[in-house]
C-alpha cells in the first residue's frame, strides 16, 4: 500500500532526467536534472530516508556544469557521474 510521507526541509523543485543514487547508509543522492524552471540545473540533494529529511551540502570545488540525461553510480563507496 502507497502512502505519502511527512519529509523535513527543502527538496529539489520538481525535475525530469535527474540522477539519483542509493548510498550504503540509506541516503538517496539527487543530482542535475531538468527543472520546472525549464532550465538545467547542477543542484545537489540529499534525502535521509533514516530520518525522513532533505540537506542540501555544501560542497567545494568547482561543481559540473548544469546537465540532464546522464548516468550516475556507487562504486566503492564514492559516487561516479557519466555524461
């Protein structure tokens, strides 16, 4: 049976062709997609399905450029993306 969950904090806007990854400690990583905005987006989420709440990191570095349609994975504990 379907039912609708009660999640703390700001996820991402609605998306089409995003990325989303399953980590060992049961969060779910979202990255790019398509958004509501018509515009292509390089945002990255984090969902604790633990705890039931979004984070968005900080992160450093200089981030991938905006993009869609693309293939992301967990390969030995770190997260890959492949355009």
């Amino acid at each position: 049976m379907w039912s609708a969950l009660i999640v703390e904090g700001q996820g991402p806007s609605p998306r089409a062709n995003h990325g989303a990854v399953l980590t060992k400690n049961g969060n779910i990583v979202f990255f790019g997609g398509y958004t509501d905005a018509m515009t292509y987006s390089n945002e990255i989420f984090v969902l604790d399905t633990v705890n039931l709440r979004w984070s968005k990191p900080i992160l450093n570095g200089i981030p991938p450029t905006p993009r869609e349609s693309f293939s992301i994975s967990l390969v030995r504990g770190q997260i890959w993306s492949f355009f």
